[in-house]
C-alpha cells in the first residue's frame, strides 16, 4: 500500500444557508486504503462529498490533493444527482410542441456515455447491472434503482481516482442488492478508491479497511475499521434512544362524504400500455376499508404505474374498471375530489421542498396539497399542526427552519404534513429511503402508531425485507413472469 496521501483536509469548515455544515475537519486518507464515512442523518456526509467532488467550493480550511486525484477526478452517485438530471429534462421537455405530444427525453445509454461510442467495458457493465432493456428509454421513465445504476455505471466507465458512493443499495430491490454488494466488494479490492457514505454500521461493506465517523459536522472518530466500531463514542451515536410518541390529535373536517358501504379502492382487470410496452395486464386489486396494504416487487415493475391510477394522476384509468372510494373512475369527479383523500410522502416529494420554511408551516402546507405555503392560514390550522408535531415527537422541532433540520427528522415532519387534514388513504412511497436504522424504526413506530389511533388506512410501498409495519394485513405484490410481471393479491 502506497504511504502517499490521496488527498488531505485541514481545518475545513463549510456552512450552508448560514448553518455550520462542516467543522475543522482534518482528514488524511492514503492511496490503497478504503473508507467509509459512517454517521445518522444530519452527520455532515453529503457536505463532505459534495466538497471532495467540487460541487461545494465556497469552504473555508486547506484542501489538498494527490496528482492523481486532479488527473482523474471525482464520480459522485447520489440521488440528488439524479434528481439534478431529471430537472434538466423536464425543463428541456417540448412535448406540447410535437406532434406526438410525447418527449421521450434523454435516454441511459445517451447518459451513461455522454457522447462516446458503446465499448466492450460499456456492455460488460450493463449486462452485469441488467439495464440493457432501457438503454433507449427516458431518464424520467425509469425506476429509482434503475437510475442509481444508471449513475453508477457511467461514474465506473470515467475511472475516477476517487469514487463516492451515497448508500448505494437504497432504492433497490432484494435481487439488485444483492447485485449490487458484489459490485460493490469488486470495486473495493480494485486499483480504485471508494469512499462509502453510510447511515448504520451494519452497512459498511466487508471489504472497507478505515472509517471516518461524523457527528454534527465535526469528526468523532477516525482510524481502522475495528478500532473505530469498539468506540463507545460510535456506538452512543448510531444507537440512540427513541423518542416518544404522543396522542394523536382529533380528526381534521372532512370537506367530503364516503360511501357509506363498500371498498376504498377497486381495480378489475385493469391494463396500462405505452406503445408496444405493456406496464399492467389485468390487475386486480379491493383494498377494504379495514385493511393496511404493503404493495411491492422489483425495480421498474409497475408500482408507480399503479399508484397513479388510484392518485388521480394517470389519464389511463379513464374507461377502464376503477373505483375509487365508492366512485367510478370517469363519472365527473375532478382530480381534487380524489386527491382531497390522499396524505402523500414519497422521496420525490422531499427532494422538491421549498426551502427556507419553518417545521410548522411545512406542517401547515399540508391542509392546501402544496409543496410551500401560498395561501393564508389561521391558529385553527398551527393548533392541529402542532399537535400532529406532538404526536410525532416533534414538538419542540414546531419553530425551527425545515433546513436546518436532519434528513431524517425532515421525513417526520413531512409525514405529520401528509396526515395534518386526516386523509382516508395515507400512501407512503418507499418512506424509510434515505433514512438511518434510528430515524427508520421512528417511521415504522409512527405510521404503526397511526393505524392504530385513527381511521386513516395505509398503503405502503417498499422494497426491503424487515421494513414492513406491524399494521399491514394485505400483500400486494408484484411477480415476475416470462412476458413481464403478474400482480398478486395476498390477504
């Protein structure tokens, strides 16, 4: 192993929207050796990465680098560089102007190789990470899996000297995690360093020699793996108590009326095409009103397909068997008499919040289904945001800027947002992504505490073995078959 240095940090200290991101952070990583940047939500690892890669040059400190590491750079795999991608593309959308109305947008293979010619490395890696069947299609029409291996494809095809990978296996399905740690433990004992970014101890890869642990910004503990995980510093820190849960305010009014019998939702034989793709074939699906549904199966199967034609916002459940709360889909109702119904927390969601709020107000904007807050509201309104805060053991969180908050608390606040106007159906799109072992069991704890407390009634949609509620008693699930997947109901 080399002794030189790949790159040195001395009293590096970043701050963002006026709060301290990073705090005198001396590091001092040499080539060969492998690392993990181990911390909750809120540690300061994406501020780190973000100043290795460059994406953050307004730090203060000293920032050295290896000539090596000018030479080839830094590859960055993140959600927020996917979302960075499909921003661009909406914005460059021309469809109302085509005489199709379609854009197709830009395709993988266009991002993965960014202008070069297709290679024997190129196929090598899209057979290993089983994309070869989207290369043509959208960035906007694929799964989040299927975009973090689009990412990691392209950042493996630049050679980097330094890759950093942000919880690589988040988003995907059993079978690509499973894909993806031997990827991963590959990439390890390669000439390439790897830098792990990584929420619980439990996922730092076998093959990681050195760990870099931050708490709040500053560093806590630094050196060989062992040696740092036998820290009682560390393991205060990724193992801290849970908080408590309070009593769940009274029901919001209802501006609606139910049916006073029958299913919350009912899908007979319902089929979804996109030209000679077909996404759903005949599906069926009654959700009781007693029921709790944890809807799953592999990446780009057609979940998201699905959950849109019960949201409102796909235009294929027009003439098709759809019930929708005791209303055929089609009969008159707008989008809102559907949404009105609905509390939403998905990743997408969080990514997109406007910033510079506080905790109450994010809360507030819940009553209104907007992403901000754009329209006046009253003590009624902070009175049940608080109390939903309370509930969620947040209370203390109510005047605090939503940014300046962890990513994790962040994803309870938006969860106190969705059910701020007690909705019928509380639908929960992957809700432990990007979440810590501590800030996941909360969620877990949370939307239990909701089933339990209220008449609200939970779809949720995961990938991962272990993160199901206690409330579900329906499995929706999606299983592969020769020409594509077939939904099954489980009771």
């Amino acid at each position: 192993m080399s002794t030189e240095p790949l790159l040195e940090l001395h009293g590096v200290n970043l701050v963002y929207r006026a709060l301290p991101a990073l705090r005198d952070i001396n590091w001092r990583p040499l080539q060969g050796q492998q690392w993990a940047c181990l911390g909750p939500n809120g540690a300061g690892k994406t501020s780190l990465a973000r100043v290795l890669c460059s994406q953050a040059t307004h730090y203060s400190g000293d920032f050295q680098r290896a000539p090596l590491l000018d030479e080839r750079g830094v590859a960055y795999v993140c959600f927020e560089q996917a979302k960075a991608l499909c921003d661009r593309d909406r914005k460059l959308d021309d469809s109302e102007f085509r005489a199709d109305a379609s854009d197709p947008g830009t395709a993988v293979q266009t991002v993965i190789l960014g202008g070069r010619q297709p290679d024997e490395r190129f196929h090598h890696w899209v057979q290993r990470l089983h994309i070869g069947h989207i290369l043509q299609r959208g960035l906007r029409f694929i799964s989040t899996g299927e975009m973090r291996k689009t990412l990691l494809i392209r950042a493996i095809l630049a050679q980097p000297a330094l890759l950093i990978l942000d919880s690589p296996l988040d988003g995907l399905d059993h079978a690509s995690q499973a894909d993806m740690r031997r990827i991963i433990d590959e990439l390890l004992h390669s000439d390439m360093t790897v830098l792990m970014l990584c929420r619980q101890a439990e996922d730092v890869p076998a093959g990681v020699s050195h760990l870099l642990v931050l708490d709040g910004g500053a560093v806590l503990a630094q050196g060989e793996r062992e040696a740092v995980l036998a820290d009682l510093r560390v393991t205060t820190l990724m193992n801290p108590p849970a908080a408590e849960l309070g009593q769940l305010p009274p029901p919001a009014p209802r501006p609606y009326e139910l049916a006073a019998d029958g299913p919350l939702l009912q899908l007979r034989n319902v089929h979804v095409r996109y030209g000679e793709v077909t996404v759903l074939d005949g599906v069926n699906w009654v959700l009781e009103r007693d029921q709790h549904c944890c809807v799953s199966g592999p990446n780009g199967c057609g979940k998201t397909t699905l959950l849109s034609l019960v949201t409102g916002d796909n235009h294929k459940a027009y003439g098709q068997d759809i019930t929708l709360f005791g209303i055929r889909r089609g009969s008159g109702e707008s989008v809102w008499d559907i949404k009105q119904k609905y509390g939403q927390l998905d990743n997408q969601l969080h990514l997109n919040y406007v910033r510079g709020m506080r905790v109450v107000e994010v809360v507030v904007s819940g009553f209104f289904d907007t992403i901000g807050l754009y329209d006046d509201w009253g003590d009624v309104q902070r009175d049940t945001a608080a109390q939903w805060l309370a509930a969620l053991g947040l209370a203390g969180y109510a005047r605090e800027s939503f940014d300046a908050l962890s990513f994790g608390l962040q994803r309870m606040v938006l969860l106190a947002r969705a059910m701020v106007k007690s909705p019928i159906i509380l639908l929960l799109d992957e809700p432990t992504l990007g979440l810590d072992g501590h800030h996941r069991m909360l969620m877990l704890r949370a939307i239990d505490h909701i089933a339990a407390n209220s008449d609200t009634r939970i779809i949720f949609v995961s990938h991962s073995a272990g993160e199901v509620p206690a409330c579900i008693n329906q499995h929706l699930v999606f299983e592969p078959r020769e020409d594509g997947f077939q939904v099954v109901c489980r009771q």
